[in-house]
C-alpha cells in the first residue's frame, strides 16, 4: 500500500520527539496521513466507480427479471394453504452406522386448512430421503371427507421442496392430513437438526440439537417454513435410556409418569411426548437430546409461575458456571411481563448451553440454545466483559419471548424490527437485573426493511443477520421512543402485542398501535407528520443523514451520510435520502428545546450564536445522524474540551470524536481537525471517550500499519495514552486491585490494550512480565480476568513457540468457554509467520478448531498486520474446501471476506477482490 511514498527519516525522527507539542504532532501526521491517503488510496482515473463502495451497498436488490413461471420454482409458498399442527416423531443415532454417518428417522403429519382449490402441495424439505408410501413420497387424508388421489410427487431441490401433485383439487375451507416418513443427516454442520460433541471426564459425548432460524427447519421435517405459517407443535423423540430430551414444550413424563420405554430394532430406548405448543413458526421450534445436567427455580419466584432451568455440560453445572443465568433470568423475565404487561405465557423457560453453536444464541421458544460463553460465567476466569455479555444476550433472547414469538413478522423483510427490537430493550432488561452497570444507553447499511419480494431465496434472507438489522434497529427505535417520550411507546407496545397475539405482522402495524398511543399523549407531542411517515424515512432508506449547523446563520442542512464520498448510489430511495430528523440541542452547557428538521435545509435563529458560546447538537446521541458544524463552533467546542472538558456531557464528547473522524473519512472535515478532538485526552479518564477514540483509531492503524506513517501515529497515542496509563496504575495499587467503579473496569483495559499496542514500554513489561508469571506456576493464574485477554495477546506477540505452545495447551484444557474464547484469540497475535500459519491449518482440523470457532480464529489472525497476508493466501488456496464444508453456518464468508479485506486499499488488491469466486460474496 506504502509503495512509491517516501518519508524522510529527519521528518520521522521529529515526528518521534513528543516534546515538539502535541499540535505539532497533530499537524505532521495530518499532512502526512493526506499526502498517504491521495497517493495510495484513491483508486486510478480507469478503476470502475463500483471500486469505492459502502458497507450497505451489499443488500440484495429487486431482480430485473420476471419470476419462474411454475409454483415449484418459486422461493415463497403460494398462498393455497395453512397448516394448523404437526405430530411429530423423530429418533436421532448418536452413534455412527455402518457406513459412518450419524442418521435420524422421522414421520411427520401435518394438518393444514386450503384456503384457495387447488391440485398443488408445496411444501419444504431440504436433504430428507422419504420412505416412498404407496409409491409416492408421501401419503394425503381428508378429514370428513376422500381426500384426491396423489398424481406424482418429487423433490424440487432448488427451491427446497417436497412437491405432491393430485388427480383432483383440493377444496377452498376443508382440512387435510400429510403424512411422511424420512431419514435424514445428523451432520456436525451447525444447521437444522445436527449434532454436536464434547468429553467429559475424557470421555467424548454427543449431543444432537437444532438451529432453525432463518430456514433449517426443512431440513428436520418436512414443513411449510415461513414465519407466518404458524401452527401447533406435538412432539415425540426416542433416544437413548442414558440421555434426556428437552423441546419447547415440558414433556409429559416428567409431570405424570416416570419416562416411557420402549424397544426398537432390538434396542432399549426411552419415548418422550411433549406437550402442545402454542401457535408458533417453525424457525422457534427446538429440541436436543442429551447428557447434561441442569439446575433450576420453581415457578412463583420473581413473579415469574414458570419453572427456570439452566442446562449445560455437568461439569460447568458443577462448577456453577450456570448460577448467574439461573440469578438473572427470573428478574429479567418478570421485568419483561411488566414491560409488555403480558404474563410470560409458557410453562417454562429452559436456557441450555451448547459445546458447538454457530450463533451466540437463539431465541427458540421454551427453549432458548446459546452458544456455551453466551450463557455460563464463572467469576474466577470471566471478565466483566463477559459478564455484561451473558447478561445483555439472556435479555435478549427473553426479549423475544413476547416481541418476536408471541408476535412474529410476516417475512424476513421486517427482521430488523425483530431483531432491533430485542437489542434496544435488551439493555432495558439487563439495566433492571444490573442497575449499577447503567446500561441503559444504547450504544450505537443497507435499509432496515424492503419489499418482500426483494427477499425470497435462503441465502438473501440470511444476508440480514447483520449489524445493521440488530445496531441500526436498535438505534432508530431509540430515537423513536426518545421523540415520543418512553412511556407513550410502551403503551403503543402494549396494546400491539396484545391485538396482534400467536399471529404475524409487519411494521406498519406497530406504527399505528404507536400513532395512537401518540394521539391519546397529553399535552400533545408535536410531531410534525404521522410516526408511519417519520419511521419510513429512516426503515425505507439506506444509512443516515449528517447534518450540518451553521452557527453564524442558523442555517441547518442534511444529507445522506457516506464514508465514501464518491460512492455512486446504486439504490434509489422513495425519499430521495432525506429524513424527519429529531433534533435536540444545547448552547454552552444549556439544554434548548427540541426542533424537527423535516425538510433537505431550514433555518432557525436560535441557533445562531456567537462569542465565547458553543452548540451541540444530538444530545445522548440519541438521534442515528452525525453532526457537523461550521469552522467556529467546532474551533470552541475544541476550546471547552481544552480548557474544561467536563461541561460538555460525557456520552457527547465522545460523540465529538465519533463525528469528527467519520466526518474526515468522508472529506466533510480535515484530518487535522479530527486528530484535535484527542488533544484533551491527557485529562480524560472517562470509558466512553476513550473507547471511541480506540474504535476510530482502528481504521487508520489498520490503513497504515504498513506504512511510514505508523510510527509517528503510534509516538502520538503513546503521549496521549500515558496519563490514563498511570492513572489505572495509581488507583489499583500498582494493578493489585480491580476498580470500583464499573465502567473504569472497562476504561483500565482500554488503557492497557492502547498503551501496549502503541508501545508504552511500561505497559510491554507489565503483560509480559505477568504472562511469564502465569507460565511459571499454570495451575495459579495471577492475571485478572477483566485484564486476560490483553494480557495474553501482548504476552504471546512478544514471545515465540514456547509461549505458544503453552497457550494452546491451556486452551485445550481449559474447561470454561469464555477462556478458552480469550485463549483462542489471543494465539492469533503471535508475530511469528509459521506459527500463525500452523495456527491456520487448525482451523480446517474441527478436533483442534471447533467449526464453531474456526471463523472467529481466521478473523482474529487476519486482524494481525503480520497474519493478514497469510490469511488470504490460505483464503484462496482452501475456499472450495471452506465453502463446501464449512458454507452450511460455520462460518460467514461476508465476515470473512471484510476481516481479511479491509486492510485492503489499492487498485491491486481491488482487482484481486473482485476476481471470482469472491464476487458473488461482496456483492
């Protein structure tokens, strides 16, 4: 990327001497981080346009061309019939057959009403073998009456269905039977019904689970697998007298009977019925067999009349490592039936901790799957990190129990609202059970919804399980509940759970339960147009606006927000990418009134000032918009930051730095002015800014790391990052003792991660000298769990194989998963080439990488200046096997592709992105 550009070593040597003043510094790496940027980083005058393009710009777009002209080629079910229940019996092998495969046998019958005649069954199966009844894959009953003659049947393997074709039509009103029979793959592909394992007292054991969502579920049973084809759910599994099965509902047995067994094929098995479910889609259904053990909460605690359950590997159970969950869940749950004012409406809440899970976890319902670091925590070996983390994803899952479940989407077009959702009030959840954290807060594309036509195949629906659908979703709800005040959107919520109940909806059914909530408020809200035509400028739109205030004038403008200014907008917007915009604001520390910005510029005299006053705008940020400002009010909101930075609240000064270098990457502001909002960082001591500074600083080490540059960028921060540095140092007793205060927690890290990586030799002395603590007595860690995973990344890049070697025998040992997680990331900032290399082959060996993980170790070398160029060789040279074996969930190859791309910034290495078969993946 450096190639061509030269800098003189008197210059680099000045740079290096802080002394100079930290303006100084400021103005040499700006002329130098210009100078990089033209040269190096514009694409040639003959690059396509489509060279420079944003994150969003990879949301699939609607197809020019007409749809297949046959209902069997069609993705979404026609709209012919509606199933009502399933009875269900599956029998998972735990133990291979003959050939080596892991297998389960099935039947399936499905009753469903015909809303519309016809002489067509659609419906889905995906990697089932059927027993042929009567010659056709499956059998079809009338109830009360002869059902049509089954004509041919097959299976459309494209579009993922089981198509029965009659001799005559079913009739508009009447209920049929389908019955199947099936085998199907019990993989280790994380996907549908698969299975997974794990030793326990060096013995291995498997595990067989499920993950549905979006559209797996096909590949368990034969079902029709859309969100809104919602029915009832009888479920029947046989498994092994040693193993226990659990699935949405409570099994019958355990409240009436001792288990049920039976024999089969010779073999002593035990049945387990569970009871009905409520009407629910098929993406929520669930069900595991299995050797864990639990520990658990009767109904009535936390008013609560559920029974609790935490399931996970016995030894954690042992350990207590379910404990917390077990704490937590009962005051989140009752939280969450005040904040709906719906009682939670299942006989019980199981959470279970899986040893291979692709997500962090899965909302199904009763039966909650996670990832095993999402949900276990043991406080000798997990940070507070992790802690948090257990915390906000167990509120997020519960979230969904009534927001999501009891009401579900209609299509995947609307899983942002789904999904956004359960983020934004997840950290309500978590707030109520940990008041002291003060979460609160939110912390902060392609547009959040589209047309249901926009989204048919499974590949484009699993394409919105991103950032953008749960972060953007969370931020615009926010806003929204913000501007009409939190109360009056919880009672907009209220009565739209309430009306719409075991059935399916799409967002514009939220906006009138919130309309007339709004209506109903007193005194009046003052919106300026209807909720529906505010939320449709911000769901309908790609990304967010920046707006600009213009301090001398009053002058307020918006526009589209793009990091890249020259990206060409390939996506029109019925808005013409203009937003209903709330804006809150303050002048010199005085909260003004709130304003609307309905049009592309208005004007408002209050907003004109001068002297020594300064205005901010997005107070809490709680608006999804930047700011930007004329050249004199950013010149004296850099003087408060200077002279007394406190007067400026803190969530707003790291929106100051937030603003500034994303406003620099897009060329609405000078670098000089984005590296200024640093300045004051000596005196700074509060998490939030610092945290950003970290996250934007990333961008620019990750663009320069190669370069002349990095040097002086590193001296600069070095300055900076010192004072926090010792201020960690003096309050925990030379780092004896943990903060008190929550946030500093997080901030003491911060410090630690930014002073070692910047290369503050105090900070180098302290992770190394307390790793080699560690390898001198194994069995004694002496490293603070909050402080662990910068302790280990620092520990390992300065030492070589032997240090290593030991990590990765304390990662294979170690039986808590979120320190293993911290081991597993940590082995990648080793700067020894063959080691990261040796370190990459594992991930395509699943006994030393679960598949699980083996995304989160390519990634986490790819981060390492000296892993990145290893990880695309072996990218490359191992896609097909990566696609192929790894392609079903393990594994996101959009995640992939950005973490080893986004150093990426030549016209080379651009045109070797775009080389197949890369292309079909970075859209």
């Amino acid at each position: 990327m450096a190639a061509g550009f030269y800098i003189s070593r008197a210059l680099a040597l000045a740079l290096a001497l802080v002394s100079v003043g930290a303006l100084a510094s400021i103005i040499a790496l700006s002329v130098l981080y210009a100078k990089e940027k033209t040269k190096d980083l514009e694409p040639s005058p003959t690059s396509p346009a489509a060279a420079t393009t944003t994150a969003d710009s990879s949301f699939p777009s609607p197809s020019s061309s007409p749809g297949p002209p046959v209902p069997w080629q069609q993705y979404r079910l026609p709209d012919t019939l509606a199933p009502v229940h399933y009875a269900i019996t599956l029998w998972p092998r735990l133990e291979p057959d003959g050939r080596g495969l892991f297998i389960f046998t099935g039947n399936s019958t499905v009753r469903f009403v015909c809303l519309k005649d016809t002489d067509l069954i659609l419906i889905h199966s995906n990697r089932l073998n059927f027993t042929l009844l009567q010659g056709h894959e499956a059998q079809l009953m009338a109830l009360g009456a002869t059902a049509p003659a089954i004509k041919t049947t097959w299976l459309e393997l494209t579009t993922d269905y089981l198509v029965v074709q009659l001799e005559g039509r079913l009739e508009a009103g009447r209920s049929y039977l389908l019955h199947t029979e099936f085998v199907g793959e019990l993989a280790d592909d994380l996907a549908g019904f698969y299975r997974s394992k794990y030793k326990e007292n060096g013995v291995e054991k498997i595990l067989a689970t499920t993950q549905m969502q979006p559209t797996d579920a096909r590949k368990a049973f034969p079902c029709f697998d859309e969100p809104a084809m919602k029915a009832v759910f009888d479920l029947t599994m046989i498994h092994p007298l040693e193993t226990v099965a659990l699935s949405n509902s409570i099994n019958y047995d355990s409240i009436h009977s001792d288990p049920i067994n039976v024999t089969i094929e010779g073999r002593n098995l035990t049945m387990t019925r569970f009871h009905s479910t409520e009407m629910m889609s098929t993406y929520l259904l669930a069900f595991v067999v299995c050797e864990l053990g639990f520990i658990s909460s009767a109904p009535g605690k936390n008013n609560t009349f559920s029974l609790i359950r935490i399931w996970a590997r016995k030894q954690a159970i042992l350990e207590g490592q379910g404990d917390y969950a077990l704490e937590k869940t009962g005051p989140i749950l009752s939280y969450f039936q005040n904040y709906y004012n719906q009682t939670y409406p299942l006989t019980k809440s199981d959470q279970i901790a899986l040893p291979d899970f692709s997500a962090g976890a899965m909302e199904n319902w009763g039966l909650i799957t996670y990832r095993e670091s999402a949900l276990l925590y043991n406080p000798a070996f997990s940070s507070i990190e992790d802690k948090e983390y257990v915390a906000t994803v167990i509120s997020h899952e519960l979230a969904h129990m009534w927001f999501g479940n009891l009401v579900t989407m209609r299509w995947w077009n609307d899983l942002w609202l789904n999904e956004g959702f359960a983020t934004y009030v997840s950290y309500l959840g978590a707030d109520s059970a940990e008041p002291t954290w003060k979460l609160d807060d939110v912390p902060t594309s392609h547009p959040l919804s589209c047309e249901e036509g926009e989204v048919q195949k499974p590949q484009q629906i699993r394409h919105l399980f991103d950032t953008i659908t749960y972060s953007k979703g969370a931020a615009v709800l926010r806003m929204l509940s913000d501007s009409i005040t939190e109360e009056v959107f919880t009672q907009g919520l209220r009565t739209y759970l309430e009306e719409h109940k075991y059935n399916s909806t799409i967002c514009t059914d939220l906006w009138k339960h919130l309309q007339v909530a709004v209506d109903e408020a007193s005194p009046g809200l003052g919106l300026p147009t209807s909720v529906e035509d505010i939320m449709n400028r911000w769901v309908l739109q790609m990304g967010y606006p920046v707006v600009t205030v213009d301090t001398r004038t009053g002058r307020l403008s918006q526009k589209h927000f793009l990091i890249d200014p020259e990206a060409e907008m390939d996506r029109p917007s019925p808005f013409n990418y203009e937003w209903i915009v709330p804006i809150s604001w303050m002048k010199t520390g005085v909260k003004q009134s709130p304003l609307w910005l309905t049009t592309k510029e208005a004007t408002n005299s209050n907003m004109t000032i001068g002297g020594a006053d300064w205005l901010l705008v997005n107070l809490r940020t709680s608006g999804f918009y930047r700011v930007n400002y004329d050249q004199e009010n950013w010149e004296r909101l850099l003087a408060q930051l200077d002279t007394n930075h406190q007067e400026i609240p803190e969530i707003n000064r790291a929106q100051l730095i937030s603003d500034a270098f994303n406003l620099a990457r897009s060329k609405l502001v000078n670098f000089t002015l984005a590296l200024r909002t640093t300045k004051y960082l000596v005196r700074e001591t509060e998490y939030t800014p610092w945290l950003t500074v970290s996250n934007n600083l990333n961008y620019y080490f990750l663009m320069f790391d190669r370069s002349p540059l990095y040097g002086p960028m590193q001296a600069y921060m070095v300055k900076q990052v010192e004072p926090l540095f010792n201020h960690f140092k003096d309050i925990t007793a030379n780092w004896t003792k943990i903060p008190d205060k929550h946030t500093d927690q997080y901030n003491q890290v911060v410090a630690i991660q930014l002073a070692c990586k910047n290369g503050l030799k105090a900070c180098e002395d302290l992770t190394y000298n307390l790793f080699n603590a560690w390898m001198k007595n194994p069995s004694n860690n002496p490293i603070s769990p909050n402080l662990r995973s910068t302790v280990y990344c620092n520990g390992l890049a300065a030492g070589g194989q032997r240090e290593w070697d030991f990590a990765w025998s304390m990662y294979k040992n170690a039986s808590v998963a979120s320190e293993a997680e911290k081991l597993l990331w940590a082995m990648a900032c080793s700067k020894q080439p063959w080691i990261l290399t040796r370190y990459l082959e594992y991930c395509l060996d699943s006994e030393r990488i679960r598949k699980q993980d083996a995304s989160y170790v390519i990634n986490s070398i790819a981060a390492n200046v000296v892993g990145q160029p290893l990880v695309w060789d072996f990218v490359r040279a191992n896609w097909n096997y990566l696609f192929n074996d790894y392609g079903n969930g393990s594994i996101s190859f959009e995640s992939l592709l950005y973490s080893v791309t986004r150093r990426f910034a030549s016209e080379f290495e651009y045109k070797e992105v775009k080389l197949k078969p890369y292309r079909s993946i970075l859209g």
